[in-house]
C-alpha cells in the first residue's frame, strides 16, 4: 500500500487519503518516505518532449502514437512498462474483436490513451500510469521519465543525453 502524507508539524504526519488503511490504535507500522519530484524536473520532461515531437521522422509522424506530444508521451509509458494491463478471457474471437473498440474508448475516456490487442478469444488492454504528482513519487517518475526518454530518443535518432540537455 502506498499513501501520500504531509508533516504537519515535527514528527506528525497526516495520510491523505480517502479510504484510510486498517490501522489498530497503537499499532507500529513502517513507513518509507520518498520525497515527491522537483518542479523543474516535471517542467523539463515537457519541454524536451514537446522539442522530440516536433522532430519525429516522417515515418513516425503518421503513427497513431504520434497524433500530439501528449499521445507520445503516453505511448511510451505503456511501451516502456508504466502501464496497467487488463486481460480479458471474451470466450470467442469474434467477442473479443467486438469488445476491443469499446474499450479502448472507455479506457481512452479514462485514462487519455490505450492499446488494445486480441489474441483469440483473448482481449488484452494496456493504459499509461499517470505522472501526475498526485499519482506517482519522485524516484518512479525520474524512472519513467529515463526510459520514456531513452525511448522516444532512439524513436528521432538522437541520444538520451541530447535530451536531456533541453533546458524547460
């Protein structure tokens, strides 16, 4: 379980969320902390990305993928493992052919970007983690943002470093 907390004064922190754990009065739980992401770092991943966008080649400009940066960027999170995977046993090909385009819609609502493949009767979806700051911590969005940029930079020809060196 992972909960977001703020100190509100030395030694006391507050969870903040909506379902609160299954905590007993007096129990010892452990607690990690990780601090959240650094506003220039969330401000430099949108600055590089928009500048890789725009330099996509033009055999990747027509992918689905590469409809705006925010598709990008969201397509490289599922490519690079920071997604979420429904699978769904349809039962026959035919059904899971009919179930894929409604889900990708109902996952596109929700989420902003989906896949979707069927294999048989077998209905797989794949969803982006979301980077808000809300729902991921510093270490895995500084994750996801090194592999997202390893990604999209072997996707323009150029190197993560070069990248990296975009200034937000």
């Amino acid at each position: 379980m992972d909960y977001r907390a703020r100190v509100i004064s030395p030694g006391v922190l507050r969870i903040m969320a909506n379902n609160l754990p299954d905590w007993q009065d007096g129990e010892t739980v452990f607690v990690s902390v990780e601090r959240g992401r650094s506003g220039n770092s969330h401000k430099h991943q949108f600055a590089w990305l928009h500048g890789a966008w725009h330099s996509l080649p033009e055999s990747e400009q027509n992918q689905p993928y590469a409809e705006t940066p925010e598709t990008l960027r969201k397509h490289a999170l599922i490519a690079t493992g920071f997604h979420q995977t429904a699978v769904i046993d349809c039962g026959a090909n035919a059904t899971a052919l009919r179930i894929k385009a409604h889900m990708i819609a109902a996952e596109t609502r929700a989420h902003g970007y989906a896949l979707a493949q069927v294999r048989g009767p077998v209905l797989t979806v794949w969803t982006p983690e979301s980077q808000s700051v809300r729902a991921m911590g510093g270490e895995r969005f500084q994750a996801s943002k090194t592999a997202i940029m390893d990604w999209i930079a072997a996707k323009i020809g150029v190197t993560a470093d070069d990248l990296r060196k975009v200034v937000a």
